[in-house]
C-alpha cells in the first residue's frame, strides 16, 4: 500500500490559476481523496506555496506534481515526479528529472515520492506541445507504452492524460487490462457525473482539473459518481 494507492477520485489544481476561498473550501470539502497541485505552465515557488497552505488548512490529502525545479516545495503529503512516455525528447523522460536529482537529491523524501509514467494523448494539450508528445497511438501502442512503464520500468503510476478534453475510452480500457502492478490514472475533460463515472469505469485514479474552474457545482458532482461507481 502507497500513500496515493486508496484514492479513487482526485482534485488537480493549478498554481497559477485563481481560486476564490469559498470554492477552495467546496473542493477540500467535497469528499474527494485528494487534492494534486500541479500546472504545465505559470508554475512559480510563490504560487505553490500559496496554495499549498490554503489547502493545508483541511484534512485532504495534497501532493504535489513536480514539473519545474522552481515548484519543488516542501510540505507536501507526497510527491509525483512525472516522465513522459510517448516522447522523442529525452528531457522530459529523465533529463529535467535527473537536472532536479543533481539539485535536491539529498532532501527528496522517497518513500512519499512516487514516479508517474504520463501517456499524453490529447495533441492541443499544453503538455503535449511542451513535451512534443506523439499522441497518435492506437491500442497496440498504449498496450506496449503500459508494459514498458508497469512491468520493464515498474513505475508505481501510470497517468493517461487528455487535458482539456475528454479520452477515448476504449483506449483507457486497454491499458487497465495492460497493468498489473501500477496504478492507473485517468485525467482530461471530465465535466460532470457521467464522464467521470465512465472513466471510472477503468481508472484507478480519476483526476477532474479544469471544470474546477469553470463550473464548480459540475467538479463537485464528480465526487460522488466517481466514488459510487
Ligand atoms: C490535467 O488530467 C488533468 O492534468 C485533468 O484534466 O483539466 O481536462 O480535467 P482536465
């Protein structure tokens, strides 16, 4: 058992995106299992730090997405070092991974520390165009890139990412069948009950980040169709 390994549903928030008290409150309040704080851009020491301590003052567990070496804060409950798997661009498997071991290797708490091996498959994502992601893989290639993750590599997580819109599926139902051993998170486009519940049909983990934003009583809805699923 890890520290994330019990969550079925997960908040991600952003640091660089404004959120009202009341509308913290809602979220920390809404029986979620987790708040993830983490954002492809805008990402400061400063902003996490704010929102680390707003959220510190309820009993939900908050971890932190580490993508830049200036949104390394401590104080989290645990940490998720991201690698992506359908890149070319070795900066973004273990580059900026290793660039961060160099620099605070030595205080990094490892057994709240866990790798997450990131398919990102929606090609107008931020993340996608950061990282320069080959999204076009068909079920063969989500199959290959869980094996490589779960059971060559035995990363702890593996994230299917289709931020800012909702996933295939079929492509979803693929890769649970395909792991074994990690936990499988499914994130993108959840906007109410019923995308969350059918993503909770396969994911271990279902990660609601935008509609936060957008339509709170719609993210708030997500909670129970997820943990009721
Ligand atoms: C983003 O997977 C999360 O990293 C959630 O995606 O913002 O589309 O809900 P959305």
């Amino acid at each position: 058992m890890s520290w994330y390994s019990h969550w079925r549903h997960a908040f991600k928030l952003d640091p660089d995106k404004e959120i009202s008290d009341e509308a913290l409150d809602a979220v920390c309040l809404s029986g979620t299992d987790a708040i993830i704080v983490g954002g492809s851009s805008g990402v400061t020491f400063e902003n996490t730090v704010d929102l680390l301590s707003r959220i510190r003052r309820y009993e939900v567990d908050c971890a932190l997405e580490v993508s830049t070496l200036e949104g390394a804060v401590p104080g989290f409950d645990g940490y998720f070092v991201p690698l992506v798997l359908n890149t070319d661009r070795a900066e973004w498997i273990l580059g900026r991974q290793l660039e961060g071991l160099k620099e605070y290797g030595t205080f990094v708490p490892w057994e709240e520390t866990a790798a997450q091996g990131y398919l990102i498959l929606n090609e107008e994502a931020t993340a996608a165009k950061l990282t320069g992601a080959n999204t076009l893989l068909d079920a063969d290639d989500v199959v290959a890139h869980v094996r490589m993750a779960d059971r060559l590599m035995r990363l702890p997580v593996i994230y299917i990412e289709y931020s800012g819109m909702f996933g295939d599926m079929e492509l979803l139902r693929s890769a649970r069948q395909a792991v074994v051993g990690a936990r499988l998170f499914y994130g993108g486009g959840i906007d109410g009950p019923d995308k969350a519940r059918l993503a909770a049909q396969h994911a271990h983990t279902v990660v609601v980040g935008n509609i936060v934003y957008a339509d709170l009583a719609a993210a708030l809805s997500t909670v129970e169709a997820v943990l009721n699923a």
